[in-house]
C-alpha cells in the first residue's frame, strides 16, 4: 500500500478541538468511516493514529455473543440431559478450585491476575 499524504486542519467540535481529515481520505479508504482508535505522540511534532474500522469493532461484539450463547445453551441443554440435574457449585467445590490455583498467574489480556 502506498503512502498518500492527506492535509489535516484543525476542527472545533463542540467545546473540544479535533483535526479532520478532508473527504478524499475516507474515499480512499471508506473502512475507516466511522472508525475510533487511538493517538500516540511519538514526537514534538509526529503523531501515530491507529483507527479500527467499525466492522472490526461489531466482529468483536458478535463474536463474543456468538460465545456466550453457544456456551450458555451448552449448560442449558447439559443440565436439563443429565439424570442428576444441575450440580450445585458449593462453597467446598469454591475452596478446591483456590487450592488448585494458587499461586497460578492468569492472563487476562489487558491485564494478569494473580501473583
């Protein structure tokens, strides 16, 4: 992909200032319409803009319902199946899984949780 410089010119929008992009950047690239993202400095006069195109953003989100209905009707259907019925998660089963993870970190993207 080739480099095309786009003029940026500063813009008021409501009480906060904004710089926009002229209308033959989106026709260039029309994924960016709508796009949220980021800006890092990199220097006293270099900005780095990192834009994720809408699509991305509502993937995402459906890819995640996606998972929690799959997952969810998985229980759903494992519980009204089983012989037993649905197994109870008791306070005992709560203090086994905290033995078993101690001391185990877990990467939770953004951020890890334990030691």
């Amino acid at each position: 992909m080739a480099a095309s410089p786009y003029p940026v010119t500063p813009a008021r929008i409501g009480n906060s200032s904004g710089l926009r992009l002229p209308a033959a950047f989106y026709r260039d690239h029309p994924q960016f319409s709508g796009a949220g993202g980021q800006v890092e400095v990199l220097a006293d006069n270099l900005l780095l803009m990192r834009l994720e195109p809408p699509e991305a953003q509502q993937q995402e989100s459906e890819d995640d319902s996606l998972m929690l209905g799959l997952f969810l009707d998985f229980l759903s259907r494992e519980a009204l199946t089983s012989e037993a019925g649905p197994i109870l998660y008791t306070e005992a089963m709560s203090a086994e899984d905290e033995e078993l993870l101690a001391g185990v970190a877990v990467d939770c993207g953004d951020e890890t949780v334990g030691p």
